[in-house]
C-alpha cells in the first residue's frame, strides 16, 4: 500500500500507460475521434487529467462534484475548467426524474420537491412513482434541485473509453482498475512478445464486430426467461464468418447460451435451430437432447449415429453412451452394447469421526499417509503445474487473439475450442521432450526461471519444488504425456476432475492417485471421465469410499 500512498496518481499513469499502449500498437485502427482524445488528453493538466479518469473509472455517467473529493486532484471545479472545453465532460445536463432519484438522498427529495406528509415519510421508489408523471420532462440538475449548492457533471465519452478499454484488454469486462494490483508490484507477469502479427484486432471492423457481439450479448442479459423477444435477438446475431478465428468463437459462444436459454424455455424448434447451426463445443449434444425432449426420436436417432461415428472429445462420447440407448428404445432398435471400460481400484474405509475441524480428503490423507509413502493432496493442481512449467513456451506463445497487453495471466483464448490447434507446432515441440527424458529439467528449470509469474496452470502457492520432484521421480513420462494430451482436448473440461490425493512410493519410483468419497458422495461426470481414462491406460488410480464407525 506504500507505493500507492508515495504516488497519489496511480490510477492516472495507469490510463496514461493505456493510452500509450494502444497509440502505438493499434495507431492504424484508431479513428479519428480516437487519435484526437489521445493526444489532446496529453496536453491537459495533472489534475484536469485525474478528474476525467476517476469519473471513467466509476459507474454512470453522472458525477456530484460533492462526491468527487480526492486531496491529489484538489477543487472538482476547478480542476474541470479545463476538461469542459474538450466538450468530453458537460456542466448540469439534463437529466429525467429517475436519474434524478438515484443522484439524490432522502432528505434532498425532499426539499427539492417540498413534500410533506405522508409522501415526506414514504420509501424512496414509492416517492418516484408518485411524482414521476408529474414529472415527465427532463431537464437540468439546477432546476431540479435549485436550493442544492451542489454541481453535476456528466462524462459524454464513456463509448470512446470503453472503445480503448476493449483494445488494451480484448474485452468489455475488465476495468481500469486491473492495473492497481499490477503497479503495487504483488502480481508478475510473463514477457510475451508483441508483433502487429499478434494483434487480436487486426482492422477496424474487428472492433466493430467485436461491439457487435458484445451489445448482442447485453440486450440477453436484460431478457427475462421466456421473452419472446429472445428469438428475434437470434436473428440479429451475425453469421457470416468474420474472418477472425478469435471473434468467430465468441460469437459460436453466445449463439451457444441463445441455444441454452430457448431450451429452458421449452421453446424445442428455436433451441434446435440454433444448436444445428453452431459450431461451439456441445451444441450437438444439445441439439439431440432437444430433439429428444420434441419426441422427434429418428431425427435425434440419425444425430446421435453421425456423432457416434466420431464423437467432438469425451465430454460427448459420454452423452452418448447416456442417450443413445435411450433412443434406441424409443424407435425399437437394437440397444447399442455400452463400451467396456476398465475399473479404477476400490478401497473401503471404515475410520472413526475425527474430532475438531476436519475434511473427508484430509482424513483418508493422514490415515494412508507413511514416511516411506508420503499422500499429498494435490486435486487439479499438480497435473496442471506439470503441464504448465513443460509448456510454458507454447502457452505464451504470441499468437493473434492471445495476447492484448503485458497484464496477461495467460492467453485470451484459453478456452476457445482450437487453442490446442493454433498453437500445435508449440506444443508438440514441448511434448517431444517427454520422448526423451529431457522434460523433467525443463519443467525445473521452469519452475526456478518463472517462479511467481502469473499463469493459467501453475499453482505457486499451492506446491512446492519437494511435490514436483517426487512426481517427476514417480510418474512415468508415458503417463505425463497422456494426461497432458488429453488436457489439449478440451483445457476448460479436462483441466478439473483430478482425483484429490496422490500417494508416491519414492523408492519403489511408483504412485497412485486417490478420489476420496465420503458418506453419500458420488463421482461427478468429469471426475468418472478422468478415472475412466486412467484406468483405461493402465494408469494407477483408486477411488476411496469412507465410512465413518458408529459410536460404541
């Protein structure tokens, strides 16, 4: 917090730091109102400067110079002498009768409108409802309120920062205050090299595609379930292909969450409409059950034959073993035979309640746990960190859409469906060194070069070095290699469903992985999936069940 106090202005070098960014990786994308803002903001003094940030930086576009008390910027009004010229902040705009409420207190209701009893005394909405069709014209703050000594501003060129704001980060849901953090010095991040090449937004119709989507997405926010209006914001979502990979995902995203929402409203032929035309991950599993829900049972039959033939990645090769049968049934057929799938080992433990605070995993950690064999309970993070200090190269590699400023904690793209694919020379060139045996000093070598750096897998403060180097000692690189390629299948999904515990056997250069289940619990799918595979590929794994003993 020291650093902050020693420079009052932080948040202001920060959106200089933006601004500088942007003028000169994107200088060809900005327009001409853009390029203007940037260079006249530049020219302004400090505290003008610190003023139009800290209103950007708030919610709403209406500011009481009363509530803008900063002892770095000084007067308010002074300090917007300078900013109303630019014509970027307005002094007492017009405003209507519910801005007005929410600028207000109680008692300045009040007064502003002289009320006396028993509106004097009633809620806030209620008050509003009473005088606003006696109220129906806007007009300024001053004459609203006339007895106020108070002074409203309103910021007119919230769009533009919001524009700049998209360019810097890749997105509309991060905020100024991101870089806070960042200039205290408590997060580092990865050094990744920024070409025109690796630009995310590539023209200026990149953004506005990108505004397209985004102001698609907020009117659904707004829809309440079953709004008709649900199926003509379907219609107004582009379809074209953008000719950007990064912006042609997001929009498959959210003709994705269309699909989802028109199916909780039970709205079958909208829902299948949509799914058969998205190419997002799981819309052809929806597709089917849709169908399946409108009882057109040979329509989702024909679906799930072409999809069995070959299935988009383990998430819907799992549906279809649930579904296909099911359909099966329904038309007469045959009952396709469920794949045999090997089974995990099963241990039962019946221990007594510990006493104090206590958690199932951490019961079975310290009833297995020996010098000799040491259990450690690792969830997702050990497998994660491993895959991540082998393919630290290739998960920041700068590729377009990956990278958008130097705060990244890793890729923009994560998980998008081809984030494997985009970067396939990368990976495969981290991959090789498990053929080797040259992976386990590289992923050291990692772990002591990048140490602390922000990343998407590597949990720093979760492991230590003494973890990896009994898992590289213990687990055979075979294993490694299948865990990590399956977590490039699909990184959202298969980065999670790990067993909780792993048990190593140091000097036997063996271990095991335990999913710890206590009374009632069951595997979730993505856990059934992760155990399934192993035991497929003769990888160690347990699932412990505990019980607790009845008291004597």
């Amino acid at each position: 917090m020291n650093r902050v106090l020693e420079n009052e202005f932080y948040y202001l070098d920060n959106f200089q730091r933006v601004l500088d960014w942007i003028a000169q990786r994107y200088a060809d994308l900005l327009d001409d109102g853009e390029q203007a803002f940037i260079q006249a903001f530049a020219q302004l003094p400090r505290p003008s400067q610190a003023l139009f940030v800290r209103m950007v930086m708030r919610k709403g576009s209406l500011f009481r110079a009363s509530k803008m008390n900063y002892p770095e910027i000084g007067c308010p009004l002074a300090a917007a002498e300078a900013l109303l010229p630019t014509g970027w902040i307005a002094l007492d705009p017009v405003l209507d009768i519910a801005e007005l409420f929410e600028l207000l207190v109680k008692p300045e209701i009040v007064e502003a409108f002289g009320l006396t009893a028993p509106l004097k005394a009633a809620r806030k909405d209620q008050q509003l409802e009473a005088l606003r069709d006696g109220h129906a014209e806007a007009r300024p703050f001053s004459q609203w309120y006339p007895g106020s000594k108070d002074t409203l501003f309103s910021i007119a060129v919230k769009a533009l920062c919001d524009r700049l704001r998209l360019l810097f980060f890749g997105n509309l849901h991060q905020d100024w205050t991101e870089f806070v953090l960042s200039d205290l010095g408590l997060f580092r991040y990865e050094q990744v090299e920024f070409s025109e090449a690796s630009r995310g937004f590539r023209s200026r119709q990149d953004i506005e595609h990108y505004l397209q989507l985004h102001a698609c997405r907020e009117r659904f926010e707004t829809l309440e379930p079953g709004s008709p209006e649900l199926r003509e914001l379907v219609q107004e979502v582009p379809r074209h292909s953008f000719g950007n990979d990064w912006l042609d995902s997001r929009r498959e995203k959210l003709l994705y969450r269309l699909g989802q929402q028109l199916e909780k409203d039970k709205d079958w032929e909208a829902a299948h409409a949509v799914y058969a035309g998205c190419r997002f991950p799981g819309a052809r599993s929806r597709a089917m059950r849709v169908l399946e829900k409108d009882e057109k049972f040979d329509q989702a039959y024909a679906l799930f034959c072409q999809a069995n033939e070959a299935p988009e990645n383990e998430a819907e090769r799992q549906h279809l073993l649930r579904i296909g049968p099911r359909l099966a049934r329904k038309l007469g057929h045959v009952t396709p035979k469920a794949r045999r799938t090997s089974k995990a080992a099963r241990l039962d433990l019946n221990l007594p309640v510990p006493s104090g605070e206590w958690r199932v995993e951490g019961v079975v950690l310290g009833h297995l746990h020996r010098d000799e064999a040491p259990v450690y309970y690792v969830e997702n993070t050990l497998a994660n960190t491993l895959f991540g200090l082998l393919c630290w190269p290739a998960v920041f590699a700068a590729i377009p859409g990956a990278f958008f400023h130097p705060f990244h904690r890793g890729p923009a793209d994560l998980y998008s469906p081809d984030f494997h694919q985009r970067r396939a020379r990368e990976f495969e060139a981290c991959l090789a060194r498990l053929d080797d045996g040259s992976h386990v000093d590289a992923i050291l070598a990692t772990w002591e070069d990048k140490a602390g750096i922000q990343s998407p897998f590597v949990a720093w403060d979760w492991l230590d070095r003494e973890i990896i180097e009994l898992a590289l000692r213990c687990i055979p690189a075979a294993h490694l290699k299948l865990w990590f390629r399956r977590i490039l299948q699909d990184v959202k999904d298969n980065r999670t469903g790990f067993p909780d515990l792993i048990q190593f056997w140091p000097g036997e250069g063996r271990y095991d992985m335990i999913e710890v289940k206590g009374p009632g619990d069951r595997l979730q799918d993505n856990q059934l999936r992760w155990i399934d595979f192993c035991a497929e590929h003769g990888m160690p794994v347990t699932v412990c069940y505990l019980q607790w003993q009845e008291a004597a």
